[in-house]
C-alpha cells in the first residue's frame, strides 16, 4: 500500500508547529535576582556599575526617585523597555536629559541597566546600592 505524498509533510508540519509552541511555552529567564532586597545577580550588578559609571544620580537621584530629572522608580513602571532604550540612547534634549548613545560604559550595559531599575520600579530591589550575590 502506498502512502500519499502528502502524509510525510503533514507530520513534518505537525513537529515543527509542536516545537514552535513548545519553545513558546518556556519560561523566560528571569530580567533579575534579588536576595534581601539588596543582593543581586552578576548581570543585575552590571547596571548597577553603568548607573553609578554614567552619574545618573546627578539627575535622578541617589535612589532614582527623581530630582531634576524624573524618578525613575514611578517611570519603570509604565516604560516598556524598548521606551527605556530609546531614551537612553538618544536622550531628551528638549527635557534637559543628554544622549548616552555614544557611551560605552551604558551602551554596553543596557539591557542590565534596565534589569536593574526595574527591579528598583519593581520593589524586588529595596535599596538603591546593591551587592552582588556570592
């Protein structure tokens, strides 16, 4: 008895739909680790060093609640990280905030940076200096 040629594809398709929801369903990895409000990841501690590195407290404060420059503890928690990028790489010139597109230090970091201050906007990280997990 012959199969149709159709059957191979049909189970083909099958597979590839099945792992594609299967990929889809894994968790993602955490965007940060916090023990004792204060303990981070190593990642989570790269941004941290990119803060500190960039001075973004001259402007947003010691703790990112805001002085000439927004809190961004209130501001994390409606800013979608591709918002976040797109201010810190080309800054708000009209607002006083200067570019950091050209900074490797932040550039670099970024995605840490971000890691980060959400966990600041969060509440995970309770302190605004952190240490890292050992």
């Amino acid at each position: 008895m012959r199969r149709p040629a159709l059957i191979p594809a049909f189970c083909a398709a099958l597979v590839l739909t099945c792992t594609a929801v299967s990929a889809q369903d894994k968790p993602a990895a955490p965007l940060y680790t916090v023990q004792e409000g204060y303990k981070v990841d190593a990642e989570t501690m790269k941004g941290f060093r990119a803060w500190r590195a960039a001075a973004c407290d001259r402007c947003h404060g010691a703790n990112q609640e805001g002085m000439v420059g927004p809190s961004l503890v209130n501001s994390l928690k409606t800013l979608t990280k591709a918002e976040f990028i797109t201010t810190v790489t080309s800054g708000r010139l009209d607002k006083g905030m200067q570019s950091f597109g050209n900074s490797p230090v932040v550039m670099d970091n970024i995605n840490q940076l971000y890691a980060y201050l959400k966990g600041r906007s969060d509440g995970a990280i309770t302190r605004a200096k952190v240490e890292e997990i050992k």
